[in-house]
C-alpha cells in the first residue's frame, strides 16, 4: 500500500495553504465541489466549465461503447487500453476500438465513423488538446457523449478524466530544487509534442522554473514516452552536453532507460523524476547504487478505471458537476518501491506496472463529482489484475 511520505504531506499542506487563499466564485463550476477535490485544481491550466451533460439520457437497449486512441507505441497506453477493455467486457457492453498512431486528421475521421455507427458513448485518448474539438461538438449534437482520459480537450462539450499535470510538472521540478539544490543542472525529457500532457506538464515546469531561478535547463528533449527514442535523445544529449548534470525532469514512465543511458555514456546517475513501472523497480532491486528517483503514480490501470467509472455512471443517470474531472496522483518516492516490488518486476519487465494495494480514488470521493452520485455498477477494485498477472 502506498503511504504518504513526508514530502507528500507538505505538498498537501502546501496546496490547502493555497486554496485557503484562493476565492472560488459563485459562478465557479468547482465551488460546489468537496474541498478535497477543490485542491486538485489549484495551479490547473485545464478549460473548466460547468457540465453540458445534465438533460444528456443514455438511450435504452445494448450498449455500444467505442474507444478512439491516438497511439498505442509505448507498453503504458496498451495496458490503458487492455485494462479498459476488461471493465467494458465485464460490464456486458459490446466494444470496439480505433488508433490513429499519432496522426490527429485520422482520430478526427475515426470519431466520425464511430458517430455514423450510432456508438452509445465515446472515449478518448486524445492526440491534441484543440483538434477535436468540432469533431466533439459532432458528437454531442448526435446525442453521444465523448468522455477524455489522460489528458483534456478543450471543446465544453467534451467530459475530461484527468489530473492536474501543471502541478505534477510543477511539482516534480521543485522536487528536483528541494534535493539537488536550486542551482542544480537538468536535463528536461518531455513527451509526445502536441499530446494535451505535454502543454500542461510543462506549463506547470516553466512555473517553478520562474520561482527557482537558479535552476538551469541544459538540454531540452522529447522522447514521445517510448523506451527506445527516450534511450536515444538522452544519449544524444549526454553526447553534446558534457557538463555535470543533477537531475532529469520527465513525465513518462521511460525512467530505467534514463538511468541506462547515463550509465553507458559513463556519467553519474542523478535523480530522475516520472512515474514507476515494473522494469524501473526491477532495475532498483538487481543496481540500486545507479537509480535514483521520485515521482507520482501516473499508473494506466488506475487511469483505465477512472475512465470506466466515470462514463459508467454516466451511462447510469449519473450527472458530472463539470466538465474537467481532476483525479489525485499518488506521490511516490524511491522509499516506495520496496513496498512495490513483486517477483515479475525485472529490468526487462517494460510492460509491468504496479497496482497500489488500495484504490488511489475511492468511490466516495469520486462521488464528489456528480450531483447524483452512485457506486459504479460493474466495478469492483479487487478484481484488477495484479501486476504479475
């Protein structure tokens, strides 16, 4: 089970210190929300308004779920799209699932062709923050609603299930101030160019960056969350940038590579930030002396299953208060992975990912969200796959 460090604690402090600060208008689509949830919106770049959803009615008889991904090259987003499948089997829904590879012209046609198939709902991986955004409006004039995963859209028409990655890259780069100090060196290792995470994650970055002056971008890199061009830009930048560095800020879960890279270009390992896979505690256990990092839990089955519940009480009368639905991310540090650890976890296991003990969201605090909240039918946290499964 993952416990709150002390580094969590103080972020936690440090984000109600601030929502006591902040005023949250009448007119505030968040104001209705628990303050639990309130927090998570602090320093949000997200377009929040309130829900176009309250007269939507699922229509009767079988449903129809469709899922339109924008990429399936990385082990994260096919375990996402594994784990998403499992839930909308399990719930007695026909499914069917399209991937546009990076490609935002083929999600918009394959949106369209889901459309024309009279899909009961559509959820989305999207592929740009804007782009879809006519396609959406398409969507909901035909009565379907799109519900987003990992990442908003910024068409009012659209039901994002996200989380606050401005403060997940903010957090991280002030993580990086806290340990190696505020003149430390970093090498900045973003994600895929144009996908709505990266604009937020490093939107929040460039905000600590303004507050810890010192701080130095050496080299700037996307490595598109893929093991292999991760491998590859950070050996590039190692090649051309032989000044000491003290941290790599990234947001994807290619961190073992990170540390490889480092190690074969014969340079000490610094901190790495990102989110923990199985192949990145593997490489801890078998060389602890050359990993080291800190993070949070951007963890696809989690990400699968808010996405699941969220359109799932939809599809039940269940009514969102908004359109941006924040889901809180779990702080883990290297203190952590012990506890993480299972037998299948090797430095070879990319496509393993650890399963918190407990449910990162709860269904009572998902029920903040809807005005009418409800358990979610067909779901059951205990049947999630584990990690060696």
């Amino acid at each position: 089970m993952l416990k709150p460090t002390t580094t969590h604690l103080a972020l936690l402090a440090a984000a109600a210190a601030l929502m006591a600060t902040t005023s949250f208008a009448a007119d505030d689509p968040t104001a209705s929300l628990p303050d639990n949830l309130k927090q998570l919106y602090v320093g949000a770049t997200s377009t929040i308004v309130s829900s176009a959803y309250d007269d939507w009615k699922a229509p009767s008889g079988p449903v129809k779920w469709c899922h339109s991904e924008s990429y399936q090259g990385n082990p994260w987003r096919v375990t996402l799209t594994t784990e998403l499948k499992r839930l909308v089997d399990d719930s007695g829904a026909s499914y069917e699932m399209s991937d546009s590879n990076g490609d935002t012209a083929q999600q918009i046609n394959q949106i369209r062709a889901f459309i024309d198939k009279g899909c009961t709902v559509i959820t989305v991986i999207a592929g740009s923050a804007t782009g879809l955004d006519d396609v959406i409006k398409a969507a909901y004039d035909k009565g379907i609603p799109i519900i987003t995963g990992s990442g908003s859209v910024t068409s009012p028409y659209a039901i994002n299930v996200d989380s606050n990655f401005a403060a997940f890259g903010y957090d991280m780069m002030k993580d990086i101030a806290a340990d190696k100090g505020a003149n430390a060196n970093v090498l900045m290792v973003e994600g895929i160019a144009g996908s709505p995470i990266v604009a937020q994650e490093k939107a929040g970055a460039d905000r600590a960056l303004k507050e810890e002056h010192g701080l130095k971008i050496v080299r700037s890199v996307n490595g598109n969350w893929t093991a292999n061009v991760t491998k590859s830009v950070v050996l590039q930048a190692l090649a051309t940038y032989p000044g000491k560095i003290d941290a790599v800020w990234t947001t994807g879960s290619e961190s073992r590579v990170v540390a490889e890279a480092f190690t074969e270009a014969g340079r000490p390992v610094p901190l790495i930030t990102g989110s923990p896979t199985g192949d990145a505690i593997g490489y801890w256990k078998a060389t602890p002396d050359k990993y080291n990092f800190t993070g949070y839990g951007v963890l696809p089955h989690w990400a699968a299953e808010v996405l699941y519940r969220v359109t799932e009480r939809m599809l039940t009368g269940q009514k969102p208060k908004l359109n941006t639905l924040m889901m809180p991310l779990p702080k883990i540090t290297l203190a952590d992975f012990a506890g993480l650890y299972k037998p299948c976890m090797t430095p070879d296991a990319v496509s393993v990912f650890p399963i918190p003990a407990t449910d990162p969201v709860p269904e009572s605090v998902l029920d903040g969200y809807f005005k009418n909240p409800a358990p979610t039918a067909h779901y059951d946290y205990s049947k999630v796959p584990g990690a060696c499964s």
